[in-house]
C-alpha cells in the first residue's frame, strides 16, 4: 500500500504518516519523487485498512498495491529508477549502456585485449565469467578468485564498470569485493538465499531472467534483493526455453515492454544467450534496441573458435564495432544515445593491490 502526500506535505506530516504504520505494525519507507512524496507500507499481505492513514494531514490519496511484488512496481514507484555506476554510466536513463566481453575469464591476455577493444568501440560495462555455472560438470568452469583479480585489472587498466556473477551466497562477499555488479545468473533467479544474501551486498545487481520464468516470477526474484535494501536492480531478459530449435533460446521482446509498463527498474537484453548463434546476435541487439531495451549485453572474445565457452554465439571485435554503429543508429532514431563513461577509477580492490 502507498500512502501518497500531497504536494509541499512538510517532514512532520510524512513523518507522522510513518509513525502511524508503524504503530499499526508494519515497516514503513518514505518514497520521495519528483512532484511529491509518498511513505510504502511494508509486510502486508491482504488488503490494509487505511481509515487511519486516511485522515492524516498532509495525505492526498491512499494507493492499495495490486501485484504480489510491491516495491520493484510501478504503482509503488512511478519514476524510473537509474543505476549509476563508479564511472559514472547510468542504467536506465536516456542513453543506452553497452556492456560486452568474454563469456568466461581465460587468461590475463584474452581479458584485457578484449577490454580494451570493447572500450574503443564503445562499451562501458566489462562482463566476464569467473564462476561459472554450466550444464557439463566436465566444462570448463572459470578462474575463480583469479578471474576478478584480472576483471580488477582490466578495470583499472580500460575504466570499464565490471559484472560478473556469484554462484552461492557464500560467493557474494568475495565477488562484491572485486566487480562493480554483482550478476545473479538464470539458473540462480530462484536462489532465493543467494538473492536475500545479493540484497545485502551493497552493489548494484544484474538479475537475469530464468529460462522457464515469467514476468511476474522475474519481478518476484527482484523483490527479494530490494526487500534486503538493495533498490539499484538490473533486469536481464537472455531468452527463455523454445519448442524450436533455430536458436538456442526465444529470445522474448514483449519482455522489454511488459517490464516497462509494470516496473520501475531498468531492463536489458542479452541477445548472444537469447539467440545462442554468432550471426543471430546483431539482429537481435538491433531489435532489442528498437524495442526499448536500457542496455545490450554481447560476449565478445578474441578468437571465438577456441574460446572455453560459448565460443558459438561469441562475437569477434571487428563484429562488435560493426554492432555498435547500427545500434547506435537505431538508439539515435528512437531519441536515445549511448552511454558513455564520465570517469576512470583506479583505486585498488580486495586482494587485487
């Protein structure tokens, strides 16, 4: 429930508001926008009655939550959030955020060559397995530690924000420590301990849509980090399970769509997931784009014939430049950008010097 003030509502009459839910018994957060300020009502499960609130001063009108998550909806919070991240890229404002790079962390060679050609072309955002999760137990499963240390590296060299993902939660203090996003992976959507433990980390977090997940299971699992304090959450749509086999993944569009008329949070799209082959990715960024995606999200790696990992729907760098001038037309076409970095970072990180 919202309890929604009125325009010029003073501090003691939000604070009074505050006050009386809690004294009713639930949690209560303050939610300041750009025209007025309203105070969410947390830990209701049914329908509250608000004859109470109602006849508060300063209170314009009382808002009853329809969806089972609350906070991550746009009823709750109408303006869109933005992430911000150290270099000064901002997810989810006007301009479009390129995130690229190998699926996993293979060498300090492979990392920070691909880094720095990514950068050039114009990405902000540095991804880059260093646990990996895959369906083979004899698959090559990252560097562990290693790999942040020369995610760290690559970051302090190029000024590229880093995401990579926490497998458990008892990975999540180890990978806050080195990345600037901490990314919860498809097969994890559903941890709900990893995203409880995600929500306490005080990193922005990139949750990627499950393979078999609906929108509202995908708004669920955002609701769990955000109820553990973290707001700055990320949305991922990478493709769900098809009956067809021409892609690896279907990757959903409508996702893009559906999450912007029912949440504030930022969504992006991971069209080398979703589409799962090489000539299948640069359409699908196009597309993604096109439909209103706040980023694109693409594994780009030196030479993808030998890459540990998903090598199939990697791109070459001389592919990635090519992508990114087409879906910088398309960006500027629908009024967008693309978001460039405002600084370069170079203090030292867990372990890494």
């Amino acid at each position: 429930m919202l309890v929604v003030m009125k325009h010029g509502a003073t501090g003691e009459e939000i604070d009074r508001v505050a006050e009386t839910i809690r004294e009713m018994g639930y949690e209560a957060e303050p939610i300041p926008g750009r025209q007025r300020t309203a105070v969410g009502l947390i830990g209701n499960d049914g329908r509250v009655d608000d004859g109470r609130l109602r006849v508060l001063p300063g209170v314009q009108r009382i808002i009853h939550v329809s969806q089972p998550y609350k906070q991550v909806s746009r009823e709750w919070k109408p303006d869109d959030t933005v992430v911000e991240l150290p270099n000064g890229v901002r997810v989810g404002g006007p301009d479009v955020v390129l995130i690229a790079g190998p699926c996993s962390v293979e060498s300090e060679e492979q990392i920070m060559d691909t880094a720095r050609r990514v950068r050039a072309a114009g990405a902000t955002i540095l991804r880059g397995g260093a646990f990996k999760p895959r369906t083979s137990p004899y698959s090559f499963q990252g560097l562990g530690e290693r790999g942040l240390e020369l995610l760290a590296l690559a970051r302090r060299e190029t000024g590229l924000a880093v995401v990579t993902e926490a497998l458990g939660p008892e990975d999540v203090e180890l990978v806050a420590g080195y990345t600037d996003i901490i990314q919860i992976g498809a097969r994890s959507m559903q941890n709900y301990p990893l995203l409880r433990e995600a929500g306490r980390a005080g990193k922005p977090i990139l949750l990627k849509r499950g393979m078999g997940s609906t929108i509202k299971e995908l708004l669920l699992a955002a609701e769990y980090i955000v109820l553990e304090g973290e707001s700055r959450v990320i949305l991922c749509e990478r493709g769900v399970r098809s009956f067809d086999h021409h892609a690896r993944n279907l990757l959903d569009l409508t996702a893009i769509a559906s999450v912007q008329e029912l949440s504030h949070l930022p969504i992006i799209a991971d069209p080398a997931h979703g589409t799962g082959h090489r000539d299948k990715v640069v359409p699908m960024a196009r597309a993604a784009v096109a439909a209103g995606a706040d980023g694109v999200m693409v594994e780009v790696h030196p030479e993808p014939a030998s890459a540990l990992s998903d090598g199939a729907q990697s791109l070459t760098p001389d592919q990635y430049d090519e992508m990114v001038v087409e879906v910088t037309a398309i960006a500027r076409a629908i009024g967008r950008g693309i978001a460039r970095a405002t600084e370069v970072r170079t203090e030292s990180v867990a372990a890494g010097g």
